[in-house]
C-alpha cells in the first residue's frame, strides 16, 4: 500500500520508511514561521532557559498582524521582537515595509520548498500545501519548544482527497470552490486530517488561486492541506479515508457566500437575498493577490464604489502593491474611492484599519466571520470571493458581478 | 488521573477562538492577564461566574479558528479545571496540553451534562461521572504524551527539565 502525501512527508521527516494513520512520529522541523506572536514564542523559550535557537536559518519572523504599530504596546512588542531578531542572528526577519502578511511573504520569497516539513504560529500557515509542504499552525509555546529542539511530535493524519472536475463557470474562482467545499463538509469536516485536491480545475489554477484553496481548508479544520505539485506525489495506491468527487461546472452555478457567524454557512449568492453593506474589504493572507487586485479593477474600472459602502484594498505583500502600482490596478481602484491600506492583515483580526461599528455589515475577501471578528459584536461578516466583493462595493449591496456589469 | 468540578457553562458547536479571546486583544501576552476578555464579546457574563476547578461543556470543534494560544491561556488562567466537549480544534487542543488545560473528549457527556452539575473527571481512565453516583459516561482517555505534559504542569516545565 502506498502513501499519501502527508505520510510521504511525515515518514521522511521522522526517519521512517512508512507511516500509517493515528501513529504518532517525531519530525525534524524545514521551517518554522511566526509573526507578532513571536513575542509570545520569545518569552516562553526564555522560561525553557535555553540560550540559542536551534537554527536561526530555518526561523523566519514577518511583522503583519498590527503594521505599522498602531499602539505603543505592540510598538513595545515589535522592539522586543527586533532586539531578539538580532540576538539570535535570525537573518530572515521581514519587518514594517520591507514585506507583508506572512503566508504571501513566506511564499513569494522561496522559503517554502515541496516535501518540507513548515509549522508557522498562525493558524492558515496550510497555505504553503500549495507548494508541496506539509505546512501547519501551532501555538507560541508549541514553537518555543520547536526553536529548542527543532523537531515536534505529529499524529500522522488521515486524508480526504477532493477532485475537481468540469470548469469553473464566469465570475467562478478558487474562493467559490472552497467555500462551496466547506459548506459541504463542515467547519469541522476536515478535523485533525490532511486534505489533497487534485482533479484538472485544480490543475487549471494560478498558484495563487492554489493557495486559496490550500489556506481555507483551515476553516473546514484541516491539519494540512495540498494542490498538486511536480516534485512529490501521493502514490497511486495510497489509502484516502474519503474521496469526494465534485463537478464545478455543475456545483458551481452562482459565486458562494458564507454568511454570519461561520465559515460553513455557505449559500449561493442568489440566496441571500438583499444585503446593504456598509463595508467592502479586498484583502488577507486568503484573497489579497495579484489576480485578486486585477479582476477588482476590472470590475471598479470607470465605476464609483456606492455611496453608503466604503472599500478598503489591502496588497498582501510590498512587492504586491508595487505591481499593482505598476500595472495600473491601484490607480483604477483609487479612482473608484477604494482606501488602499498599507501589506497587512487590516481589518481581518479586528485590530484597526477598518473596524465595524455595530449593526454595520461587510462584504470581504478574507476567511472569517466569526461573532466580533472584525469589530462589534453586533456587526456581521460576510465572505466572497473578490470579483462579488468589487461588484458589491460598486452596488452597495451584495451583488454578482453581473449586475454591474453590462 | 481525577479532578472534580462544577459545570459552570455548557455551550454549543463551533466555539471559536474569536469568541473565546477576541484578536483586538493579542497584544497582551501576560497570560495571567488573559481572562479578564474571557468570552468578552459573546458571553461576558460567563468570566464572572467562573470559580476556581469549574468545569465547560460544549459540543463539537470548540475552539476552532485561530491559533492564538491566549484562548486556552484565557480559559486555563480563568481557574478552569477542565473543558469537556464533544470534540476540540487540533490547534486548541496542542496548545491546552502545552499550557497544562486538561481537555475531556467524549461523545455522550456533554449532552448529558447540564449547568450546575457537579462531576468527577477520570482523565486516563476515560470516563465522565455526574456525581453523586450517576452513570459513568465514555470519554477517549488521554494519551501517554498528554498525561506527561500535563503531569508536569506543560511543556514550558518540561523542556526546562529536560535541558536546564
């Protein structure tokens, strides 16, 4: 019997020739990543009493959940973090200005190789499944532990694998599948496992797209998550606890929404009826891409965001923002009246840059619309992909493309 | 390994980790500190009524979401004895056993468990009691790594041990 993707990576990391589910394996650790948690991470190794990380190369810290500082406390936490940085010689260290949120930066500065073994301490660090990694989250104190021993105990997990079939229909993007898929599973469908996709609409996607995918299976519960790579593979006679077939084309019909306050209470767009937004936010570590910038300027070109709704853009890296400056999508999206924020998370952990006032609704490409994630526990999240987000901004409403699009 | 509590609050599914710590809060990382936005959102009451030892039931994937430890920081520094639900966020669930917050996994406690109720915990021989003498009710006893960590009061003590 062969093995799937997370046992063939499992088994090399731990020095098995094979593993199986439920056994539980102790994996050398490729890359371990964290952001302003950091702080948390250094205060805990400090009470483990040990001096030197294990390996300053294989540690990369990114400032993005509250950039630039927006209180002198998480001033205070980025110093801390900056003066550790130097102690221990941890060269990639990417701060304020220089890179983004952490899943893109991690990305798009060739961090993340196929086959290694990446934990991050936030919680889509699945993200990086779309480049062949087993890559998953874990605590500050859980890493204090890896920056000491550089290795962490896995219950190696069981795999759903999902194939994508058919295509995805005008206005259809890599966020409807996902969302359609969590929908369907649950927001625990995907507990403790290992998800696979793989199917020719998988292979037909933007890497981008891919790590849309791999990111939100977080929300279905996902240990990891993996889009097809050419360097590893699952073997062909692995074991799969499911395998579920989908037809995009026909699965697919309208844009999918997940309305208040999970991420699986998915209904297609039609559905949902009429819902003003006060707010539409087109960015994360899920949705803040170059593909997701370009399609909003098509769909915003020569248009007005609505009146009563305010759109905030958010590039998810430096180097993002500079291409879309380049190709002209910032411009395109400012003329409109979006308010581009600077690389970060924003809004989407409810610490500043776009806080909801009570009763107030958003419409946003990011992944969670928990009770108060964004703001007021009396506002609500809505999430879509970002062609319904532009075209919602431009309504003022919840809106397909195609009702602002003649 | 047996503890004993009072059910102080039994909650649904899909207990978040925003709902249980909210992220506006995550600059606080003294986690003595934590539980004064315990459910702050939500359930505000809920830090109010919690005594030392007492007990939160709640059904499936509680604490989904992030993986701020603060949530379990929150809950555990809260003077909670133990939480028991039907199943736990793996994130959670890691992050409880590293900071010493002994989690109860079962399938039918919960639903036989109400607010109030007083319990007896075994934690490695797997069972949930309602006391006095009530029936015994299933949970999955906890792993030999768990009982370790939890033994020695979590992973930051442990690895002390281990290299100190």
């Amino acid at each position: 019997m062969g093995m799937t993707l997370a046992e063939k990576i499992l088994a090399r990391a731990s020095g098995c020739d094979r593993v199986a589910p439920d056994q539980v394996v102790v994996a050398n650790i490729d890359l371990a990543m964290s952001h302003e948690n950091a702080d948390l991470v250094r205060k805990s190794f400090k009470d483990i009493g040990v001096r030197r990380v294990w390996d300053p190369d294989k540690i990369v810290i990114i400032l993005d959940h509250r950039v630039p500082a927006e209180s002198e406390k998480t001033a205070a936490t980025h110093k801390a973090i900056r003066e550790f940085v130097r102690e221990q010689g941890i060269r990639n260290f990417y701060d304020v200005g220089r890179g983004g949120i952490c899943h893109q930066v991690l990305a798009e500065n060739g961090h993340v190789k196929p086959g290694m073994v990446v934990v991050g301490t936030d919680s889509h660090t699945t993200t990086h499944g779309a480049f062949g990694a087993f890559a998953a989250g874990i605590g500050a104190t859980e890493m204090a532990g890896v920056w000491t021993e550089g290795r962490l105990w896995f219950k190696v997990p069981s795999t759903i694998r999902i194939l994508v079939s058919g295509e995805l229909r005008p206005w259809i993007s890599a966020k409807d599948l996902i969302l359609y898929i969590i929908g369907q599973l649950g927001a625990d469908g995907a507990d403790y496992r290992s998800v696979e996709f793989d199917g020719p609409v998988i292979r037909a996607m933007s890497i981008a797209s891919r790590m849309v995918l791999a990111n939100l299976s977080m929300e279905m519960g996902a240990k990891v998550a993996f889009t097809p790579v050419d360097e590893i593979a699952p073997d062909p006679d692995a074991a799969y606890e499911r395998v579920l077939a989908i037809d995009a084309t026909e699965a697919l019909q309208e844009p999918q929404i997940a309305c208040p306050h999970t991420v699986d209470n998915v209904r297609p767009l039609p559905a949902v009826g009429n819902v003003p937004v006060d707010q539409a936010v087109l960015g994360s570590c899920t949705n803040g891409r170059l593909e997701d910038l370009e399609i909003a300027a098509r769909i915003l070109g020569g248009r007005r965001v609505h009146e009563r709704t305010r759109l905030i853009v958010i590039p998810a890296s430096q180097r993002i923002y500079l291409e879309a400056m380049r190709l002209g999508y910032l411009q395109t999206l400012i003329e409109a009246g979006a308010m581009i924020n600077p690389p970060g998370c924003g809004p989407c952990v409810g610490v500043h840059q776009g806080i909801l006032a009570a009763g107030e609704v958003c419409i946003s490409s990011t992944n969670r619309n928990f009770i108060g994630r964004m703001g007021s526990k009396d506002s609500q999240v809505f999430l879509a992909s970002p062609a319904v987000v532009a075209a919602s901004a431009i309504a003022g409403k919840i809106a397909h493309p195609e009702e602002v699009i003649e | 390994m047996k503890l004993r509590g009072r059910v102080a609050v039994k909650l649904g599914d899909n207990i978040d980790t925003d709902i249980i710590y909210p992220g506006r809060y995550l600059n606080i990382t003294d986690r003595e500190k934590t539980p004064e936005h315990l459910f702050e959102l939500a359930y505000p009451d809920i830090r109010t009524r919690l005594k030392p030892g007492d007990i939160i039931v709640a059904g499936k994937n509680f604490g989904c979401g992030s993986s701020r430890e603060q949530a379990t920081a929150a809950v555990k520094f809260a003077g909670v004895g133990a939480v028991v639900a039907v199943s736990f966020a793996r994130i959670f669930y890691r992050n409880s056993i590293n900071l010493g917050l002994p989690l109860v996994t079962s399938r039918e406690a919960p639903a036989q468990l109400e607010e109030g109720d007083e319990i007896e915990i075994d934690l490695t021989g797997g069972s949930v009691r309602k006391l006095p003498g009530g029936a015994v009710l299933a949970a999955a006893p906890l792993d030999a790594r768990a009982v370790e960590l939890l033994n020695a009061g979590g992973l930051i003590p442990y690895l002390r041990k281990k290299y100190a």
